[in-house]
C-alpha cells in the first residue's frame, strides 16, 4: 500500500508585479494556510517520509510552513520538473518515489488535473474540480512500489482546502 498527499503551493503574493513566476513568495494568508495545513496533516497523521516539491520558491515555502507541525524529517526532494507540470511529467516524477507516504507539492492547472485522473472517484467537495490554492488529496494506492502506479486507482481518504480548517 502506498499513500499519496497532493498539495497545490499555498497563497501566493502578486505585490510586485516585476518578480518573476518561478520567484514569488506566498502572502500572509498563503502563510497561515500553510502552518494549518501542516497542523491538519498531524492532527490526522498524515505524516510523509517522502516530499516532492517544485523548486519554485511558492512551493517551497509552502512546505516550509508545513514541516514544523510533522514529526520527523522526511526525505526532501526539490523537483524543477514539477514546475508547472502536467499530469504525465508529475505521473513520471512520483513513479520514481520510493517513500510509502509521498508528499508531492505543485501547481495548477496541472495538479488538479493530476489529481482528477489518479482516482477512482472524486470526492463529493465541490472544490476539488477547482482544486484552489492549499488544496490537499490524500489518497491510497493497492500497489507495492510507485513505479506501477496507474491512473484511476487512487482511493480517496481525504481531502481538504485550508479555508474549511482554519484556525
């Protein structure tokens, strides 16, 4: 069995319009979610010993925020393929993971996309199709390693978007 936590970057700052895409930082509320993502992962033991993360620096500080509430230090893995990805270069990228509790951090459009084709069956939140800012899947795989991951087989276990938790 292999777990998979999908999560889009947290809030990202538009102050100044001359920083590049890759090179934005999050807001203040992107800053927040991010700490309550991380306490709402713990509260369910949703603990990754494997981060994939878009070497944007959005992504990057959205785990970040995320880490301190977790246990443990997980094997991080900054991932420029991720950047802006697609769902067949993220699909790429995880199959080479080899942790039993992945954590992947990326972007739309492509993460909700990404997540839209691993599983079964969406869950009933009707953000999902959106799949906004914060947004986090949590879905398990009947496979022995990531390399023999398909579409369609994810079975939702959660899934949440951090404005439905905030503290």
């Amino acid at each position: 069995m292999k777990r998979l936590i999908l999560t889009r970057h947290a809030k990202s700052s538009w102050d100044d319009p001359l920083t590049p895409d890759h090179d934005r930082p999050l807001n203040e509320r992107g800053k927040a979610a991010a700490a309550d993502l991380g306490q709402w992962l713990a509260s369910r033991g949703y603990v990754p010993d494997e981060v994939l993360v878009s070497d944007s620096l959005r992504t990057r500080k959205t785990w970040s925020g995320i880490a301190p509430a977790l246990p443990g230090t997980p094997l991080l893995e900054l991932k420029p393929a991720l950047y802006h990805a697609g769902p067949d270069v993220m699909l790429a990228v995880l199959r080479h993971a080899s942790g039993d509790c992945v954590m992947l951090i990326g972007h739309n459009p492509g993460i909700g996309e990404f997540a839209g084709r691993l599983v079964a069956r969406a869950p009933a939140n009707p953000e999902f199709a959106r799949y906004p800012t914060g947004a986090t899947l949590v879905a398990d795989f009947d496979i022995d390693r990531w390399a023999d991951l398909k579409w369609g087989t994810g079975v939702v276990h959660d899934f949440m978007v951090p404005r439905e938790v905030a503290t």
